[in-house]
C-alpha cells in the first residue's frame, strides 16, 4: 500500500506541475511535507534533512562562478582559443567531450566533480557552434559513466566493495570493457537522434579563430575580438585550474571550491558580480532539491527498501533480475547512484551467489541500468546542463532532459537484462 502511495503522489506532482506550470521542485517539497507528516508520521525537520545541500552547494557555486567568467569574458576567451583544436569539425565537439569526461572520471574523479568542471565550459562550445546543448551534454553525462567502472574509479570500487562484503568477486577488466562499450553506443544513438548527422554535414564551415559568441546580455549571439587577455581573465583561470587541482588531486568538494573561487572574483572584480549572481540557477536548484527531497522523504520511510524486497522475491529468477535492474533505473533517476548500489547489490546478492543468474552479467546489467539515468534532469549532471544552458534554451534543455532520462529508466534495463542476463 504505501508504495502506490509513494508513487500515486510523484504521479500528481509531475501532473500538477505540468498542468498550472509550477516549478516541480516547489510542488515536490509541499508534497513531501503533506504525506511525510500525515502519512509516515515524519518531523518537518526529518523531511527538510533530505534536501540535497551538497547539491544546491555545486548549482550555487559553479553557476555563480561561470557565471562570473561569463560575464569578464573569460569563457569568451576561452572558447574562442579552443576553435583551432577541432579545427572547426563541429561533429567532434561532442566526442572531444565524451572521452575528455571518460578520462578525468576513469581516472578515479567523482563523477559530480567532472561533471561540474566540464559542462558549464562544453555549453559554452555548443552556443558557440550552434549544437544542440542537450547532445554536448549527453555527451558529458555518458563520457562520466563510460570511466566510471575503471578498476581505479569511484564507481568500481562502490560496487565492488559491496560484492566482496558478500562474498562475490568480479572481473574488473570486463566490468570496464562492457559498461564502457555500452556507453559509446549510448552516446552514439544521442549523437545520430540529436543533431550528430547535421554537424557531420556541416563539415568545418565555422567561423575562424578569432572571433567567439558573446555569452552576454541572456546569451545573444554577437561576434566579439577575443586576443586580449586581461589581468581579470587570467586571475579567472588560474582560479578554474585551482578547482582542478583541488577536486581531482586533492578530492575536495568542487561546489565549495566554485564558490570560493567565485567569492574571490568578486571581492576582487565587484562590478560583474550582479550580472553573475542572474546566472545562479535558483529555478533549478528549487526543482531539483524539491524532488530528491521527496525521494529521501520515501527512502527514509523505508518504502524503497519494500519496493526493492518485494522485487527481489519474485519466484523466477530471470524476472527478479528485470524487475531489480528497473528498480535500480527508477531510483537512480532521482537519487544518488552511490546510494543506489549500497542498497540494491546486497540484495540482489541471493540471486548471485544461488547460481540462479550469471554473476558478471547480472552486475554489469545492473551498472549500465543505474548509471544510464544519470542523464535524468533530477541528477546532478543533468542539473548542471539545465542550469548551464542559455536562458532561452532551458526549459527546451529541461523537457529533453527529462525525455532521454526517462526514456532511459525502462531501455537501459530492459537492453542490459536482455544482452548481459537473458543471453
């Protein structure tokens, strides 16, 4: 009962949402509230707790700081001394990014951390070449899932910390092979569904080297010189590398180093800190906290575990595996992908050590299914898209986010049990 509950009121947020035109977020937290209280017999603090600080810590601060770097020009600059690297082959951009993000994460980076480095400078390339900002931002999502699963990744050694505590051991070299593999196809469809063949067609008629898209005045395009670095850009840049250094090198929080480094821009260089501060994604920042509040409002009331169990008791095995892997794609969609693991691989554990199911293709399955998602709008790299996106594109960026990331819950699952678990 209390999972048509849970799921009956996600149904009415979406649909009230869509139907007076208010931010979900808002809709989602008054439900959270409403059922958490009258319902789970939840606290109010309980139900706050659940919203997502460090996430509204990265949309804050790398918003605000790219935000700053937009408006000295500094994106501008670097964008525009960038052009030669493609050569003007706009049909590369996307991949130059996809394995760009694979490398950083494969390399042990977190996944948020590549993320919020990468996409606020890749949307900047899209308004600059005219590409679709959702495929430049796939492209990103994939690339971070794609290294993901590296023997030396964060998301590996989640997974595989969790096994081993059950007694299952899994060879981290097809792990890798698959979930990559998988991903490059992913990106692939994206690229032939989202723009790909026109840029292919578009060939290398781009502007030259010298000129960028002024990112200025909500986004219109005017053509600007570019050749002048100023002491305000290079102070930008050096604290851009300082975030490199410090999330990559050093695994500190890379939302708090953005604000950090925002802050310091604008102590410095006040007179573009009110432009900056329009370029922080409140809207986003409501929307997507609102939502994984009431996702954690239902977590907490154990109604994910209950969904979960009751999945994994399903008399055969090849189902309890479906159903497991659409379970792992739905609350990925809206939660951690970290948390999902911790929870799911234990029991999903009867199923493999019981010889039911293949064990490295159950596992594989069950990465690509909840990493696959990550494109949901309501995770934290399809967040930074949304808000990474000009204003006039965003709520276009948002629905297309939200069709590719749905869309995703049920096909990833369905492919990954059919072609890892099935055969």
């Amino acid at each position: 009962m209390q999972e048509i509950v849970a799921v009956s009121g996600l149904i009415l947020i979406f649909a009230l949402a869509m139907w007076r035109n208010i931010n979900m977020g808002a809709v989602a937290l008054v439900a959270a509230f409403l059922l958490g209280s009258l319902y789970f017999g939840q606290s109010a603090a309980d139900i706050a707790s659940g919203f997502p600080g460090s996430l509204l810590i990265t949309l804050l601060g790398v918003t605000y700081l790219f935000g700053m770097a937009r408006a000295n020009g500094t994106i501008d600059q670097i964008v525009g001394a960038a052009v030669g690297a493609v050569r003007g082959r706009v049909a590369l951009v996307p991949w130059v990014f996809f394995v760009l993000a694979a490398i950083i994460t494969g390399s042990g980076a977190l996944t948020a951390a590549t993320n919020a480095i990468l996409i606020p400078v890749a949307l900047a390339f899209a308004q600059r070449y005219r590409i679709n900002p959702l495929l430049v931002g796939l492209s990103i999502i994939n690339g971070t899932n794609a290294g993901g699963f590296s023997p030396i990744a964060v998301y590996f050694n989640i997974v595989n910390g969790v096994l081993a505590k059950s007694g299952i051991t899994i060879d981290a070299g097809q792990l890798f092979l698959w979930t990559f593999v998988a991903n490059v196809l992913i990106n692939i469809v994206a690229f032939l569904l989202l723009g790909g063949p026109e840029l292919v067609r578009r060939g290398n008629r781009e502007e030259t080297a010298d000129t960028t898209t002024s990112f200025l005045s909500g986004g219109t395009a005017t053509i600007v010189k570019t050749h002048t670095w100023t002491t305000q850009k290079v102070v930008t840049v050096v604290l851009m590398v300082g975030i490199l250094v410090g999330a990559l090198g050093f695994q500190l929080d890379v939302g708090f180093l953005a604000l950090a480094a925002a802050v310091v821009l604008s102590s410095l260089y006040p007179k573009n800190s009110k432009e900056a501060l329009s370029h922080i994604g409140w809207n986003v920042i409501l929307l997507i906290g609102g939502i994984v509040t009431y996702i954690t409002m239902l977590e907490k009331a154990g109604v994910i575990k209950q969904l979960a169990n009751s999945v994994s008791g399903v008399g055969t095995p090849l189902i309890a595996a479906l159903m497991i892997l659409l379970v792992a794609g739905v609350v990925s969609a809206f939660a951690s992908t970290n948390a999902m693991f911790v929870v799911l691989v234990p029991l999903a554990a009867p199923l493999m050590t019981t010889g039911a199911i293949g064990v490295m293709g159950f596992v594989i399955a069950l990465c690509i299914a909840a990493s696959a998602v990550d494109s949901s709008p309501f995770s934290t790299g399809g967040a930074l898209v949304v808000a990474n996106t000009e204003e006039e594109k965003r709520d276009r960026t948002f629905k297309g986010m939200m069709v590719w990331g749905m869309s995703m819950i049920l096909v990833a699952p369905l492919l990954a049990w059919a072609t890892f678990v099935l055969i």
